[in-house]
C-alpha cells in the first residue's frame, strides 16, 4: 500500500474511532437529560449538553425513537460491562453487587421514562428481551460470587432480585418523599447470610 492510501486509511479510522466517541458522548448526554427532564427533553437540550449541534445529534440519530433506542443499548451495556469489572475491583463479591445494584437503579430511573415511548412504537417490543438477556446473566454471577464467599444465603434468582428491584423504583421520580434506595438497602440487608 502507498503511504498515501495508508494515510486515507488512517484518518478512515480516526473518524470512525471520533464517530465513535461522539456517539458516546451523545448517549450520556441523552441519558442524563432524559433522566433529569423526560423522554420529551429537547434535542437541543441533549446536544448543547454533548457539546454538539444539533445537526450533529440528527446525523447520529435521525429520529427521536433512534436515540431512545440507542440510548436503552448504551445503558444496558454499561451495566453489563460493569458487573465483571465491579466484581475483580470490589473489596468483596458482595459490595460488588451493591455497586452493581446502584448502575441498574440509575439505568431503571432511566428506563421508566422511556416505557411511554416503547409502549407507543412496537419496533421497542425486543429490547425487553435484550435487556434480560444481558444484564440477568450479570446479576446471576454476582449473585453466586456473594454467596460462593458466605456474604449471602444462595437461592436467590437474579431475575426475581431485578424484578423485585424494578417495582421499588416505580414511582420514585413522582414522590418526594418516596426513597426507592432506602427499601433497596433493606432487601439488600434481607440476603446476607448472617441475617
């Protein structure tokens, strides 16, 4: 290859890798303004928020339900990536699934505001799937690392503890002086071994 098909090459993969990150960045930032303002938040909000423009958030993500849709994969990802990572870095298995607990809380804050748009557009009916399929497996193996260590009593089924955990989230962001974390804790409390 000449030097200067390799340069093509190379700037090729500098803006695919800077798409990349622009992408990211634009995911976070949705994610946040969602969560602070509702899956209806402007797109301008979402971009100045990135540091982009808006044409920049169209280029990416043409529809409203593109970027929800995107969204809902980034985050589901990001707790998913995080279980393994929590697990090696954690002091123990247990704590490692109170901070996991804590990133799937924040995603379902999340995820709650985006029911309206699924629920309104049937191109969302897998990502329910998707998400089981990813973050179960997940809760699964820091489940058995807690109680594999005696941290906690074994038994409990990750799919019943993200349940449980969703439905204490319902209703978090519409009552003040409702705290979905306090009952979390408490529930966390209820599984260790030596209660």
């Amino acid at each position: 290859m000449t030097a200067a098909g390799q340069s093509a090459q190379s700037q090729g993969r500098t803006k695919r890798a800077d798409a990349v990150r622009n992408q990211q960045t634009l995911l976070s930032a949705a994610a946040e303004v969602f969560a602070a303002s509702g899956i209806d938040a402007p797109i301008r909000e979402i971009a100045a928020r990135a540091g982009v423009g808006v044409g920049t958030m169209y280029r990416h993500f043409p529809t409203r339900a593109d970027l929800v849709v995107a969204v809902y994969r980034h985050q589901v990802e990001a707790c998913a990536e995080a279980g393994p990572a929590l697990l090696a870095a954690a002091d123990s298995p247990l704590a490692a699934l109170r901070q996991w607990i804590d990133l799937f809380v924040d995603f379902l804050a999340t995820k709650h505001g985006l029911a309206s748009t699924q629920a309104a557009d049937t191109g969302f009916d897998a990502l329910h799937t998707y998400f089981l399929d990813r973050l179960v497996p997940v809760c699964t193996d820091l489940l058995d690392a807690a109680a594999g260590a005696g941290e906690i009593r074994p038994g409990t089924r990750a799919y019943e503890l993200m349940r449980g955990i969703g439905n204490l989230c319902l209703g978090g962001d519409s009552d003040p002086r409702y705290d979905p974390r306090r009952l979390i804790d408490l529930l966390l409390r209820g599984l260790r071994a030596d209660a």
